[in-house]
C-alpha cells in the first residue's frame, strides 16, 4: 500500500475490473486477439493461479475484486470463460471476490443464460465487451436483455472506449471500436433507468462524452481501470475529484495493469483529499456493488 495514501483503509479497497490471469481468459477466451495486443505493447501472457493474484493483492493493500466473466464466441470464435468457472473461483474466495458474468448477446439463450447466473449461481453482476463481443448496445435487438437485467436488480460493466485486442493486426482482427462509444450506452441508460451501469475505462477517445453521460444520467458510473493515473486525460481526473467524486471508482484490468503500479501512480500522481480517496479507492464501489 503506497504511503501516501495515509488516510485510506486499505481492507477496504475494491478493484472493479479484474480479469482471470489464467489460461481460460488470456489464452483460451483471449486468443489470436489477445496476443497482438501482447506482442503491440510488449508484454507476454505469462499466467500463474489464484493463490498468487490473491496474494499480490493483499501485499498491495486491495481487499477485494470483481472478477469478470467473458463471452465473445459468437464474434470470435474463441471460447468462453463460463460462468459457472467464474462462480467456482468465487466460491474458492468468498470474502476476496465478486463474481460477474458475461453473457454473449448474440446468442440465442442470452436471457436465459442472464437469469441463470443470478439466480443459479448467485453472481453479482454482469460485462460486456462490446468490441469483442461484435454488437451495439443501443440497437433495440438487445432490449430483452437489458430489461431481464434490469428486473434481475443487478449492475452492469460495459466497456467504454478503445480496446488494445487485436492491435496492429489487419483490420484489428475486425473488430469495431464504434460498438464502445460511450454515447450508445447513454441510450440504453436513458431506457432503463433502474439499470445500473458502470463503463470501464476513461473511453479514450471519447472521454468527454463519458464526462457528460456520468453527470447527466443518475444509474450511470465509471472506472480508471486499463490507464495508470498518470495517463489519464487531465479533465476526466478533475472530474473524479469534483464533480463525479461520487461516480468514478478504481479499477486495474489485472492481470493487463497490476495493483501495485495502479496504485503508486494514484499516490505520486494524483492530489486528491483523503475524502476524495476513499470515494474513489472503495466508498462509491461499496455502494454500487451493494457491500456496505
């Protein structure tokens, strides 16, 4: 736990964005995508366990994270990481993670499939990957969907913004950045209005976009997650410490960004108030998640 975070309670930290650092996300789910996305930014995809992120974690002060289900398969043809693994682990640690679905909207059983994961294997939430997953949000063949969510009382991630998948391929793999324009979620939050949403990610290159759909709509949040503090344009971190103090929320995308790098750089190269901190390092997620 960096230093200068005096006035923050690490046990209750909570990074939303979390992904399995396992060969069922980067390898098996991830695929041919994943790996341009290693090679464009010079990383490789190493894997290791459960015990080990758990314990990274813990070194770094964080005391919980969403762990992120992921279903791209009609899109991609690569293979799920199944909802039923994703409970699995979260039952394995109970009191560390929260465990998410996905749900690939353009299968045929997605509603079905929705209404299993909370009331079968009591999962907290859901993601989408828009990009991945190949589909507009706001195109009106997903509003089942968004409804059955909607009534099941639980929240949603929706990708904002550019993804590193496919970087530097031909075509990008095919995959459309469009699909994570935040303003196509703006109207699926202006329709479901009992839809809590989070879009993960500053949205770059639409970050104001993102500024003004957290300000205008109530059940609409975001995360830092996917950019080290210090990248971050300078407006949305002026926003998380004034106007949307209340909306904005700490993530990572582990295993991409690593808790210990996240949070040196929120120390050194933030100056938010010890209030300020806690908002955004665990108080609004304990709210959204529905944990305090």
């Amino acid at each position: 736990m960096p230093q200068d975070l005096p006035g923050v309670d690490e046990e209750r930290l909570i990074d939303t964005h979390a992904h399995q650092p396992t060969s069922e996300f980067l390898h098996d789910a991830g695929g041919q995508m994943m790996e341009d996305a290693a090679s464009k930014f010079g990383t490789n995809l190493e894997t290791w366990d459960y015990e080990t992120m758990r314990e990274e974690y813990r070194e770094a002060g964080i005391g919980r994270a969403v762990l992120l289900g992921w279903d791209a398969e009609t899109n991609t043809g690569n293979p799920p990481v199944p909802n039923d693994y994703v409970a699995e682990v979260r039952d394995e640690y109970p009191d560390f993670f929260v465990g998410f679905g996905s749900v690939d909207p353009l299968k045929d059983d997605c509603v079905e499939e929705a209404i299993r994961c909370v009331d079968d294997l009591d999962l907290s939430g859901f993601k989408f990957q828009q990009i991945a997953q190949g589909f507009d949000p706001s195109d009106d063949a997903h509003d089942e969907l968004w409804s059955t969510i909607e009534d099941l009382g639980v929240p949603v991630v929706f990708h904002g913004g550019n993804s590193t998948l496919g970087a530097g391929s031909p075509g990008g793999r095919g995959l459309k950045i469009r699909h994570a324009n935040p303003m196509l979620i703006d109207e699926v939050a202006a329709e479901h209005p009992d839809l809590q949403i989070l879009i993960a990610h500053p949205a770059f290159p639409w970050e104001k976009e993102q500024l003004a759909i957290c300000q205008q709509k109530g059940n609409v949040y975001m995360d830092l997650s996917g950019w080290l503090p210090r990248y971050v344009d300078e407006q949305v971190l002026q926003y998380a410490g004034s106007l949307l103090s209340e909306k904005v929320m700490f993530g990572t995308d582990y295993p991409m960004l690593r808790p210990e790098d996240w949070l040196e750089s929120f120390a050194e190269d933030t100056e938010y108030d010890e209030e300020t901190q806690r908002k955004l390092l665990f108080e609004n997620a304990e709210e959204f998640l529905g944990l305090n």
